[in-house]
C-alpha cells in the first residue's frame, strides 16, 4: 500500500497546533517565517525546535543565525501569520513591530515569545530540524487566546470548559503501560 503526500497531511492535520512566527536579525535586518511545526524538547536543558522547509527563504540564513525568537501568535494575529508565511497578498502589509532585545528581536504583542540560541540544525526530509536553548521568555498581556490551526484552516478555540492536565514535568517513576492482544500488564 502507498500512502500519498496528501493522504499524511489530511491526517497529520487532525493534530491542532499554535501558530508561532520565528524571527532572527541577519546583519541589520530582521527576517521572518511563519511556522506551525513547533515544539519543546526539553526541561533540563530548556530545548525547543522548529521545522523550517528547505525551500523557505527563511533557512538559507540559518547559517548565519546564532539566536531566534519564537512567537506565539494571538488569535487576533492571523494577518501575520499570513504575512509571514508569504500569503499575503494586500498591498500593504499588516501593522507589526520587532522589539530588539539582548536576546534578539521579539514580535510585539504575541501571546508569548521565547528567546533562543541555535544549537543545531538537523536534516529532516524535505524540511530542517532547528534546535535552540530558550534564554528568555515574555508572555504578553492577557486576557488572550492562541491562534490556532487545525484540518488546514485557523481555528478558535474555547476557554469555557477546563479541566486540569497532569504535570508531567517531575515524573520520572511512572512505569511503562504494555498492552498485549488487547489487555493491559
């Protein structure tokens, strides 16, 4: 059986995530992608990454980048998003600002910003593999809510109903669930 292309991203698509925009200063200018393949990595040490195509224009500076910012947009922030990613097809671009930090450039009015430094850039199919170590972090004024993207269209999403994950942060006892043949051991 051969699964095609479209086949995965229908599925894959099923996974709801944030849309963030990465941004890093190249010489005197700031360069921007728009990136849904966004993760952490690790606690200890406190790792993120971000899977950029081979083909954006974003990754040919990689080579050059020695830190990155990620920015979690707000649901009021699909323009950028759009933006970003190169759909943007008013005349005018929509209203946006880096703030320059120590850390390097911060999109304001995010939801949420992490600072990073590159650590290593990893091949990945059609797609690279960018790790940072996270040297800072801002959180934007709240009430908010995350822009979302889900089945290839942006999303809302409801704060109405909550109910508490675990912290899975400190758990290091849990012993491995095997199922056999349908029964748990």
């Amino acid at each position: 059986m051969t699964l095609s292309q479209r086949e995965f991203r229908t599925a894959i698509g099923h996974f709801a995530t944030g849309v963030a925009v990465i941004a890093a200063q190249v010489g005197d200018e700031v360069h921007a992608m728009t990136a849904n393949a966004v993760s952490s990595l690790s606690l200890d040490p406190m790792l993120i990454l971000f899977c950029p195509s081979k083909g954006a224009r974003f990754a040919q500076f990689l080579p050059e980048l020695t830190t990155f910012s990620i920015n979690i947009l707000r649901e009021e922030q699909q323009a950028l998003s759009n933006f970003f990613a190169g759909a943007w097809r008013d005349t005018q671009a929509p209203a946006f600002r880096f703030v320059r930090t120590a850390a390097g450039p911060r999109l304001e009015g995010a939801l949420a910003s992490l600072n990073c430094e590159l650590l290593e850039t990893l091949e990945g199919g059609d797609h690279l593999v960018v790790i940072g170590r996270v040297t800072a972090t801002h959180i934007g004024t709240s009430p908010r809510q995350p822009l979302i993207f889900f089945k290839g269209q942006y999303r809302s999403m409801s704060l109405a109903e909550e109910s508490p994950a675990p912290d899975l942060a400190n758990v290091n006892d849990e012993p491995a669930h095997i199922f056999y043949m349908g029964t748990q051991r």
